[in-house]
C-alpha cells in the first residue's frame, strides 16, 4: 500500500533530516521594498541570526520572449542553536527544522509565526500550503549493514529493487518519483530510492531518502483554514512513512508509540 494507518511513533534513530512548512501568498511588495525590521523584532526573541540573500528567479517567456525576472531577497531568521529557520520573502513564508521531535511542537512554533505575520503584512490569502518530511535511512547508524533495501523498504518504494533477481549492489540508480492528487484537496510530490547526502564526499554511505512534499493548492485560502489543511497533510506524511518502512526497519529505529 501506498499509504497505511496513521499511528504516529517517535524514534530513538529518527531518520529525519528536514521538516518544512511554506505559505505562499499573493505578492506584498513591501516585504522586498526595505528590510522587514518590524517582523525580526516580532520573532528575535527566538531567532536573533539574521541573514539575506538574493534569490534568483525562473526563466520565463512572455509574447514569445525570454525573460529573465530580477532576484527576490529571501530574509532568514534563524535560532541561536541553528536548527530552526523562518524564511521570508514577498511571495512566501516558510519555517524549517532540522531537529523535528513531533508534530505538536512543530505546530505551536509555526502558529506563532503566521499570527506574527498575519498581524504585521495583512495578505489577503494564501494560495499554497505545503509540509514536506524529508528522512534519510542509514543502515550503519541503524547496525543493518548486512541488510538489503529490500528487507528494510517495502516494495512500491524500491521500485526493481525488490525484484528478487535484481542485485542492489549492480544497481547504480533506482527512484521512485511521482506526483498525485490525494483527497481533501491535497497533493503528493513523492521521491524515494537509495543516494547520498550532498556529494557523498563528508558521509560516502549510500542512504535511503524518503522526500514527501505535502501540498494544498487553491486560488484562495483563508488564513482560519491553515490549521485544518495542515493536519491533513500530516496526515498523510505519517500514513506515508508507515507504509514506506518494514518492521524490521521500525524496530531498528526505536519506536514509541504516540498517544
């Protein structure tokens, strides 16, 4: 199955490596006008680090020309320990972590930011929600050296590799992408399937990334609305790491169950 029941664990070896949340709005030029002193006041307490940088824009083509749209600053605020991240631009709002315990702290610190933003920016909606887990399982971390991804990940996520005359070690590339509509008004941007962190070259252990991007995409979406859009994006995050690993794999990890 693609998708399981929603028993949510926590994990003594959790795989995961980033968890984020973006909010995409109609554009408020203010926000890239002059710098959004205002919003860092609102959020210092929590996120004193402080950076910009320019973000290019995708190529576009209008009446048969190609154009190349300016850059659009992206404003950071990040926390003493550099774990957690609010990303601001004038088209979006985003929060990141690379420490995700569960989904209700998660849920508290993005609360207060969008209340935060809200009250200082006023969008008139939003026009996107998205929550994407990204996870990353280690065999070494885990002492399942000796085991195949096909003894640790179930087989609509392995693709030939759970094939029994596929030898993993002769395989160079096996991915697993897709793109879907779920219920709910809700969308899926899935990759899975063995590769490195970065270049390979500070951790040269092939991991199995699990990548689900969750997403809500309307022309309006009222600000009362986020919360309930975003439980069911959790949702279906959970329901997709729970088909994804064997429970050979979940044992490895360390589960509690969460009440």
């Amino acid at each position: 199955m693609l998708f399981a029941d929603n028993t949510r664990y926590s994990y003594v070896n959790s795989p995961l490596i980033e968890v984020i949340c973006q909010l995409r709005f109609p554009t408020i030029l203010s926000i890239g006008s002059t710098e959004p002193a205002q919003f860092q006041e609102a959020v210092r307490s929590d996120f004193p680090r402080y950076a910009a940088r320019q973000d290019q824009q995708s190529v576009r083509v209008v009446d048969g020309k190609v154009e190349q749209p300016a850059p659009i600053t992206n404003y950071n605020f990040i926390s003493t320990d550099g774990l957690w991240k609010i990303n601001l631009t004038q088209n979006f709002v985003a929060l990141s972590t690379l420490r995700y315990t569960r989904w209700e702290d998660f849920a508290q610190r993005l609360d207060k930011i969008l209340a935060l933003f809200i009250q200082i920016y006023q969008p008139s909606f939003f026009e996107r929600i998205g929550l994407r887990y990204v996870n990353a399982f280690s065999r070494g971390r885990l002492g399942l050296q000796d085991e195949l991804w096909d003894d640790l990940i179930e087989a609509p996520f392995i693709g030939v590799l759970a094939e029994p005359d596929v030898d993993e070690k002769l395989t160079g590339k096996c991915a697993l992408d897709v793109e879907m509509s779920l219920e709910n008004q809700c969308r899926m941007k899935l990759h899975a399937g063995p590769g490195m962190l970065g270049d390979g070259k500070k951790d040269p252990e092939p991991k199995f990334i699990l990548d689900g991007d969750f997403s809500v995409l309307e022309k309006e979406i009222a600000a009362g609305s986020i919360a309930g859009h975003l439980s069911d994006l959790h949702e279906y995050a959970v329901r997709l790491f729970n088909a994804a690993v064997s429970q050979e794999l979940k044992n490895a990890m360390g589960p509690t169950p969460i009440g």
